[in-house]
C-alpha cells in the first residue's frame, strides 16, 4: 500500500482533516497525498436529465492553487513544514466517487466531518458519509469542534 490520503476542498473541516493527517504521516513516516476534487458541473438536458462536464484545465490549475494554499496555511499553523514527502493533486470528478477511487491504493483516508456544503446543520457531510461506508482502506473522520 502507498501512504495516507487526505481530501480537501478549502473548508475549515478539511483543514482540520489535513492537520490530523499531516501529523498521523508523520507519526507513522508515510507520504501523504492531499486530494482536491473539483466536482463536475451539471449541465441540464432536456431529453437526457444532467449531463456532467469534466473541469476545464484553468478551473483544476485553481482547485490545485487552492489546495497547496490550504496546505501552507495548515504547515504554517502548525510551525513547520511536513517531515514527510506531500504531493498535492487536483482532480475533476465526483468527491466521493474519487475518493473511493483512490482509496484502493491508500493504507488510509482522511476526511473532514464535513466540507463546504450547504447544510450545515449535518454531523456528517454526504462525502464523509460515502467515503466511510464504500473505501478501500480505514477512513478517519476528523470532527469540527
């Protein structure tokens, strides 16, 4: 198995889930990949329902900008830089659905509670939610306080 995965996606449950993981790697000397994924968007067809389009190129250069923004914030949060290898990868697609994906080659995933979805009243978000019940590996739920 490769190291751990953590998805991001900016909120401040994903930055709690990236610290966790940040210092579980580094307890345990694994790499670390920190995921963001950009859902696709849908695009309403009358005949069809959704179609969904893949993120253009300039839409994943932002998702990747914004995910080692929120890595530099999080290391400098904690006063040093990661002791292990990170690699930061964007990709377009479903957050759950990739997530799973990934998680047959992970030793483990690491999610928030919940991310910037609208229903704020949840425990846990639908993300969180699928990931726990269909990875491939153990999955930590790092809590919001």
């Amino acid at each position: 198995m490769s190291g751990m995965l953590v998805g991001v996606d900016g909120s401040a449950p994903s930055s709690a889930a990236l610290r966790w993981a940040l210092d579980e790697a580094e307890a345990r000397s694994m790499p670390l990949t920190v995921l963001i994924v950009r859902a696709y968007d849908p695009v309403p067809m009358l005949m069809t329902g959704p179609v969904y389009v893949p993120s253009t190129q300039d839409e994943l250069a932002a998702s990747l900008k914004l995910a080692q923004d929120q890595l530099a914030k999080v290391s400098a949060d904690r006063g040093h830089e990661p002791t292990v290898p990170v690699e930061v990868k964007a990709r377009s697609g479903h957050p759950a659905a990739t997530l799973i994906e990934w998680s047959e080659d992970s030793a483990q995933v690491v999610v928030g509670s919940r991310g910037s979805g609208g229903f704020g009243r949840l425990l846990l978000g639908s993300v969180s939610s699928q990931v726990v019940h269909h990875a491939h590996c153990p999955v930590t739920v790092v809590p919001t306080r």
